[in-house]
C-alpha cells in the first residue's frame, strides 16, 4: 500500500476526502491530515508518505511553500495541488515546484481516483525500475572493481599523463582530486591450500579484513582503496601536504585495529613518501612497493617505513661472523619470498637478503656457507612445488659459485638469476593451473549460464577455489568480467530466441537464466541497446 497525507483547512472538504474515497481499493493507506502546512510537515517528515495532497490557500503556510521544502527533503514525492481557483499563476508556480497534479475544486471522486491511479502505477514503475538499476549495479560491481585495477595498474605504471589520468578518471567515476598524494598497500597473507591449481584458497577471516577495510576508508573521500590481487590492497591518500603524516597514521592504526580485532597476525603494511603530482603517482608506487618487499626480513614488524629499509641495509660496521645475526640467515626467508614474492620485487630482496650479512661477506668461507644456502633454499622450495630442480639451476652454474666464491661482488648476480628463474617457473607453473582452472570454469559456465542460481562463487566452489582468486583469474585471462561474460552469453542466446522462435519474453528470460522477465527486458535494453520487442522487429 502506497501511504498518502491529506492538507485542506476546510474540514468539510477535509472530512469528505478522507471518508468517502475507497484508498484501499485505489491501493493506498491514508496515513494522515492537518488542516495547514506548518501543522503538517512536521508530520510528514515522520510518516513520510508516497503521495501528498495539499490545498493552495491556507493560513500559517499555504501549499505551495509546503510543497517547495517537502520535495527538498523528500524528491520522490508525489504531490497533489487542489484549490478552488483558477489561476494559470498558481498552476505555473506549482509545476516549478515539483507538483504532478493540479485540480479544482469542487473534486470529484471519477477525477480523483484517475489521478490516483496514475500516480501509483508511476511510483510503482519509479521503483521497479530503481530497482532493477541497483540490481543491474550491483552485478556490474565486479566490472567497476576491475576497471578501477585496470586503470589504477597504469597510473602507477607509469603510462599515462597527467591528462590522460584526469581524463580516464572522470570515466569511471574516480575522483582524483588532491594537493598531495600518498600510497599505502596492505599485504595480507593468504597461504596456498590447493595444489591442484596453485591458488589462494582464502580463510574467510581475511575476507572479512578486506571487507572491514573498505567499509571504513569508504566513509572518507581523503582515502581511496582498492584491490590490487588476491592479497594486496591498497589505499591511495589525498589532502593537503600539511595533513599526509596525520592521514597515513590515521590509516595504518585502523589497519591495525580492524587486523587486530580480527585476530590476524600475518600482515604488512608499506607506508609510501608523499608526492605532490598525480604524474608522480608511479614513484610513489615504486617506493612503497621498495618498502612493501622487505617485509620478508622484518616477518614481526607490522608497519614498514622507507626508514625500515634504510636502517636495515646500512647494518652496522663490525665486522665478522658475529656480526651477523642468524634469524638473517633462515632458509625460510628465501622460500617465503618464492611463495609469495613478485618479481617485481626481485631486485629489492636479493639486495636487503644480502644488505642483511653484508659485515661477514669478506669471509670466503662465509660466502660458500651462503650460496650453499641460497641454492638448497631455492631447491627445496621447488622440489616441494613439485619443479625440477635441473629446471632453474643455470648452464653455467658451476662458473658462476666458482666466480662468487672469489668475489663477493657476484654473490648478487647468482642469487638474482637462481630465484629469478625459480619465479619464472612458479609463475608459468601457476598461469597453467590458472588456465586449467579456467577451462573448468568455463565449461562449467557453457553448461549452466542458463540457470538462474549461476553464480560466481558457485563456479569457484565446483571448481575447488575461493571466489576472489577465480575472479582475479577469470578477469586476468579472459579481460571481461564474469558477470559480463555471463551476462553476454544470455543476451545472446536470448537474440537468437527472440529472431528464431515465436516465444514470448517471458519464455526467452526463463530460458536464459532470468526468473523476472522485466528484470530481463531491463538488463537486455542495458547491454543491447533497444528492448527485446524492438530486436524481434528489427528496429
């Protein structure tokens, strides 16, 4: 039932509205009346009704100033003007107001219930189809979710100009504007449970994080955050150059709380330097991502700073094995960071890994303990990986341990090409389980888009994965989303139904995975362009 309100000082023109028109029958419940406009609004902002019904002239506020501040707070409103003079200056005020409907006194019930009547199959449309947008948005989330990666990938990349970021921006809604910049991403790490498909098969306490993450940086315009994959996310600062240090403490401490609260204990957050260009995003982006990669020496320390990374690679002056200490030279450190490195950060970690035992690196003896190390680190995270060893060790290994156990200088050039070669494999390792996975979702997909329960994570869940890492995989492989994908492959069946068949839409929208054909002629005009109808015809 729509609620409707009734304002007339006339009590007898007031009393006759009220009691002798059937609002059940024309699908409304009379929810109020006043007998003028200051003694109303205070009652309409609390019952907030669907359709207003005021007369024009009263004391203390007439129709129209009561209409002018009710559409204010309330726009989707409907209001009736009744007034029992004919005035074409009243008419004009009231429809710059807002107001749907104007009558004259004397009302008759056959005018009234028309105009009832049209306004309620108007809110109902109103909100059918807000509805069907907010359904339609929030199955379109994803695309905005990876559009924003997408673009956000080549802004700190480097690629675009200044103009050009601006002008992409406004495409998708991103509001850039800012004095000064900071970054700060946020590694939550995810361990890998599915040997089948090397992916992240997520705890639910870390979606939840990720989750609780957003809901409050969403509350702040100073702060933008995003997924950048599986376990990293990130939260771009804007304000005044004055206010970045306030800023960025203020985000990493709710990152602890929320991180906290939550019991995790596996987390680093990288905290940027502040750049005052949108074209000097990408710098930002490298430091933190330079910080971010030395988490895997500092594994209890949750905050990392560029100070982090400057006191840790200039060490100290003694020199000597005691001077180096032995946490720095736990096998674990190196398969950590082949689990989860990026080989963007190769260079950062062989760097601060050996920055880390630098003060004993003059000790021949010392650097043959060390590639030992590094080589059986390396092997044994591969043979674990199930990878051939024989696979990342060089043609010419023998040459290069001969030449780093003489010079310390070399040490860096071997370890960079052992674990660079390990990554490469993991990663083409991974892409193929990633693809095979894919292949698995998609047939999954061709067999089932028609169903309406079709889901992503019920793809996930049949193919044995989280649905964040299917989605990261699907979007990466495919570069469409998987609501679009779907969305796709109905329309298309739904064209070839509607040109092949003499089936009515609400067939067609059952047969292609819609259980509301108004649902489905919605998201068809959406993506296709023109109604079904219009298709069939061939307009």
């Amino acid at each position: 039932m729509l609620k409707v309100f009734l304002v007339e000082d006339e009590s007898i023109v007031r009393e006759g509205l009220k009691n002798n028109i059937p609002w059940r029958e024309y699908g409304y419940a009379f929810t109020g009346e006043a007998n003028d406009g200051e003694m109303a609004l205070p009652m309409i902002r609390k019952i907030r009704p669907d359709v207003l019904i005021t007369d024009i002239r009263m004391p203390f506020m007439d129709g129209l100033a009561l209409s002018q501040i009710v559409v204010q707070e309330i726009p989707e409103i409907k209001i009736i003007i009744i007034s029992g003079y004919d005035e074409f200056e009243y008419a004009q005020r009231a429809i710059r107001v807002g107001v749907e409907q104007y009558l004259l006194k004397p009302i008759t019930r056959g005018a009234l219930r028309k105009v009832l009547l049209e306004l309620r199959e108007k809110i109902e449309n109103e909100r059918e189809q807000k509805n069907y947008l907010e359904t339609f948005q929030n199955e379109m989330k994803e695309y905005e979710d990876y559009a924003r990666r997408n673009f956000l990938e080549r802004v700190f990349g480097g690629v675009l100009s200044a103009r050009q970021i601006y002008e992409e921006a406004v495409k998708i809604s991103l509001n850039l504007d800012g004095p000064c910049y900071n970054l700060i991403l946020l590694n939550l790490m995810v361990k890998r449970q599915n040997p089948e498909f090397g992916g992240a098969e997520e705890p639910e306490i870390y979606e939840r994080v990720r989750e609780a993450l957003l809901r409050y940086f969403m509350r702040f315009p100073e702060y933008l955050t995003f997924h950048w994959n599986i376990s990293l996310l990130g939260i771009l600062i804007k304000g005044e150059a004055e206010q970045m240090e306030e800023l960025a403490k203020r985000c990493v401490d709710n990152i602890e709380r929320i991180c906290t609260e939550e019991n995790i204990s596996q987390w680093h957050a990288a905290v940027g330097e502040p750049v005052e260009r949108l074209s000097l995003l990408s710098e930002c982006y490298t430091k933190a991502n330079h910080i971010l990669a030395h988490r895997f020496f500092h594994p209890k320390e949750h905050i990392l700073t560029e100070k982090d990374t400057e006191d840790y690679l200039l060490g100290n002056d003694a020199k000597g094995f005691e001077a180096v200490d032995s946490a720095k030279m736990n096998p674990e450190i190196i398969q950590r960071f082949l689990r989860e490195g990026k080989k963007e950060e190769l260079d950062d970690f062989v760097k601060g890994y050996l920055a880390g035992v630098k003060e004993a690196l003059g000790s021949r003896m010392f650097r043959d303990y060390l590639l030992l190390n590094i080589r059986f680190s390396v092997i044994n995270y591969m043979e674990d990986a199930g990878i051939d060893k024989q696979a990342i060790l060089p043609e010419d290994e023998y040459a290069m341990v001969r030449d780093a156990s003489v010079n310390s200088g070399d040490i860096y050039e071997y370890m960079r090409k052992l674990l660079g070669q390990a990554l490469a494999l993991r990663d083409k390792e991974s892409v193929n389980q990633g693809k095979r996975m894919l292949k698995k979702g998609l047939e999954y997909i061709e067999e089932n888009f028609s169903n309406e329960d079709l889901s992503l994570n019920t793809v996930a869940g049949v193919i044995g994965v989280s649905g964040n890492y299917f989605s990261s995989v699907f979007s990466q492989e495919m570069q469409i989303t998987f609501i679009e994908y779907v969305t796709k492959k109905r329309m298309e069946k739904a064209k070839k139904l509607l040109r092949q068949t003499e089936k009515h839409s609400g067939e067609i929208a059952a047969q292609v995975g819609y259980k509301d054909p108004h649902y489905f002629s919605f998201v068809f005009k959406k993506t296709v362009g023109c109604t079904p109808r219009e298709y069939r015809s061939g307009k």
